[in-house]
C-alpha cells in the first residue's frame, strides 16, 4: 500500500511556524492571531494575498521555517509504524510555491524530514496531488480533499479547524490515523481473491477455430 502523506497542517504545525514568525515581522502579539477556521491567504489574519505571499516567503527564507517548525504529535512513531507493516510512505507537499527560494524550502524539508525521524521514500513537490499515485492518501486542505475524491481516490481529512464541514474518514490525531491504515491493511489481508469464471482455461472451446492446428500424423 502507498500512502500518501501531506506535510503541512498534517505532519508539521505550518499555522504555529507561520503565525511567530508573523508576530516577529509585524512585532505582534501572536495571541491576537487566531486559528484559521476558512483555508485561504490568512484573511482571518488580515492579509490581502499579495500580503500573504509575502510574510509565507518572508518566513521560509528568513526564519527558515520549513526547517524549525514543531512536528505534530505522534507523527514520527505513527509513520515508523506503518512503515515496518510494509506501507510505502510518499510525502507529497506544495511547497515550492514561489521562485527563488526552491534550494531553502526543497533542503530544509528534507532536513526537518531527517531530524525529526520521519520515513519515507518519495518526496514529491507538487500541487496537482491527484496526478501522484496513491493508494490512500492523508491532507489537511479542504480543496485538496475534494479534489482528490473527485478523481476517486481514497482520502483520509486530517483534522483541523478549517475542514470541518468535510465528511470522513477523518482523523483527529496520528493514532487515529495509524488505526485507520492499520484496519485497511486487515481488510486487504482478509480479501479473497473469486475465480474469474468456472471454465478451466485449458478445455477445448466449444466454438471458434480449433486452438491447434489438426496433426497430419
Ligand atoms: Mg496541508
């Protein structure tokens, strides 16, 4: 089984990295910052896209928040877990999401992915998640859920506030989701493969041109 497995708001606490990080650019009290209910640019927070372009960028380069940011709990046992079950881990992230800051977001991902003891065999950038292949897949973002069920893939919503009006499968916590991946591997394993049909594949068909030319013998 491959899953695949989104990094922000769902392996990473991206809104606690993001959020100091505003507070140290705009010298704010991070408190006055709230959670985001609605997944857009941070308009809960006031900012305009542009605005929000810019304190992302400001934060992956200046702050190097791609390397620093807290994993989410229990991520890192949940995911050496599945791993020693045979579940191949594709990590599948949008992050390289503006020019000239690739080499820092592509490094301090990979970086962070090591120090904090994640496994994993692919690491995928890409924003267009349903045209990278996976059995079931893990995300946080409300327009990836329903794009990817739309192209009848399997989706597990990892939750947070922005996503609640989703329905499930959901996990609210990584052992919830390793719960959830381990029933799926169960039901796999009970699967019985059915006979195609009953006819033995080797008897002379009834109808049609003979399988073998006639011996002249
Ligand atoms: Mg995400």
């Amino acid at each position: 089984m491959v899953l695949g497995v989104d990094l922000d708001g769902v392996c990473a606490d991206y809104e606690g990295a993001f959020r100091a990080s505003v507070g140290r650019q705009r010298d704010l009290d991070v408190t006055t910052l709230p959670p985001q209910t609605r997944m857009d640019a941070y308009s809960e927070w006031g900012f305009t896209f542009e605005e929000f372009e810019e304190a992302h960028r400001r934060a992956v380069l200046e702050d190097r928040m791609f390397r620093h940011m807290e994993p989410l709990p229990g991520v890192s046992e949940a995911l050496w877990e599945l791993s020693d079950r045979g579940v191949w881990i594709r990590i599948i992230t949008h992050r390289l999401i503006f020019n000239w800051a690739h080499e820092t977001s592509a490094a301090d991902t990979a970086a962070w992915l090591d120090a904090n003891r994640i496994p994993y065999r692919d690491l995928c950038f890409i924003g267009d998640k349903p045209n990278v292949g996976a059995d079931l897949y893990i995300d946080d973002s409300p327009g990836n859920i329903v794009s990817l069920r739309e192209a009848g893939r399997a989706a597990i919503v990892f939750d947070q506030p922005y996503n609640r009006h989703l329905p499930g499968p959901r996990a609210t916590s990584w052992a919830e989701v390793l719960a959830y991946v381990v029933d799926e591997l169960d039901a796999r394993d009970r699967q019985v493969e059915l006979p195609l049909d009953d006819v033995d594949p080797l008897a002379p068909r009834s109808t049609g041109a003979p399988r073998r030319p006639e011996s002249d013998a």
